[in-house]
C-alpha cells in the first residue's frame, strides 16, 4: 500500500454553519462512515494560507516577530497570509505577502512542502514556499502595515541555527517549524526535492 495520503469524498447527510466568521467559519457536517455508521463532526472551514522560507545568500531564514492573541505570545514566524483573494495563484499571495510583510522581492521560487495545518478540527491546507534570489522593494513602492503587522522585528538566522530553534522547542508557529526543517532537508539533499511553485496543490 502506498503511503501517499488519498483524498476521499464520504457523503455528507447534514451540514449546517454555526458561526460564520470573518475570515473562517465553524460547521457542523454529519458524515456516513458506510460499516462505521455515521458521524457528526464540528470543524473549522478555512480559506487556507502560504508562507515563504525567505533565504539569503548565506542560506540565512527571515524571521519575522509577530503578536498571536489566541496563544498570547509573541511568535517568530515566517512570511504568510491567507488565501484570500479569488483567483489568485498560490506563489503570487506569497510573493505579496513577502513584500508586504518584509519589503522584500524574490527572483526564485519553488514549492517547499504542503501541510493541513490541523486536519481534526479544520480543513485548511496550507502550501510553504521556498523564496531565494532576495531585494528590497523601493521605499515608495512599500506597504503601509496596520495592527499586529505594524512595528514587526525581521531578523536573520543561519539555516542550521532556525532548525536548532525548532528542535530545542524555542519556536512553535507551525509554518515556521514546518518550513524550515522542510528547508533543511532540502538543502542537505542539494535542493533536489523541490517542486516547480505550480505543482498542483492538494485542495
């Protein structure tokens, strides 16, 4: 049996929205198991995110520090956003969400890995970049950052240091863990694994 995950299309019997949100909604979906009988489940609907593994030329990760009220703390993360604006490819909400966040461009892009960010409690699905060749975005061209974006810190780490902080426990934002052992691994196989920043995507 292959261990490639497969999706599955269950019928759903009853379906019903309990709160629709500004940016995700909490449904209620009863699902029919067949032998299993039928089950209802209450999870998150989400329009899903990317984020980017920004790395230098010294193979150096941009972090950036960003405010996360539901875990009240401040979290080294890397570059993303969400989903949410139709139409749009995956690699172009990250190149934006590069520049708004960092001002920062690239020249190179590949997709890094894919994850469901918490598949028993939501469906999103989330796709992590790997972004190299980096310059700044002119000064006049910059985005303008509001709330929890306004006076972010961006540092550099050492590739071998960021996968240190994952591993001593130090960071936790699951983009950032994710990406950048995925970064990590890459790298020590000569940057074989990567996909093309088309490749198709698991929504």
């Amino acid at each position: 049996m292959s261990l490639a995950d497969e999706k599955a299309t269950l019928p759903v019997t009853d379906e019903r929205v309990l709160h629709k949100g500004r940016v995700f909604d909490l449904v209620s979906e009863t699902v029919d198991l067949g032998e299993g009988g039928t089950v209802t489940r209450e999870f998150i609907r989400h329009p899903g995110a990317v984020a980017v593994v920004a790395l230098d030329e010294q193979d150096r990760v941009l972090m950036i520090r960003q405010y996360r009220h539901p875990v009240r703390s401040y979290l080294w993360e890397i570059p993303a956003g969400l989903l949410d604006i139709a139409g749009e490819a995956l690699v172009d909400t990250a190149r934006r969400e590069l520049s708004e966040e960092t001002d920062l461009v690239a020249e190179e892009w590949h997709t890094l890995v894919d994850y469901y960010t918490t598949p028993g409690s939501s469906d999103e699905a989330l796709r992590v970049f790997l972004a190299r060749g980096l310059s700044e975005v002119p000064e006049a061209d910059r985005h303008e950052r509001h709330g929890e974006e306004l006076g972010m810190l961006v540092e550099y780490a050492p590739l071998a240091e960021a996968v240190a902080l994952v591993q001593s426990g130090a960071v936790h934002n699951p983009s950032a863990v994710v990406g950048i052992l995925a970064a990590h691994a890459a790298h020590a196989d000569g940057w074989a694994p990567l996909r093309p920043a088309d490749a198709p995507w698991v929504r």
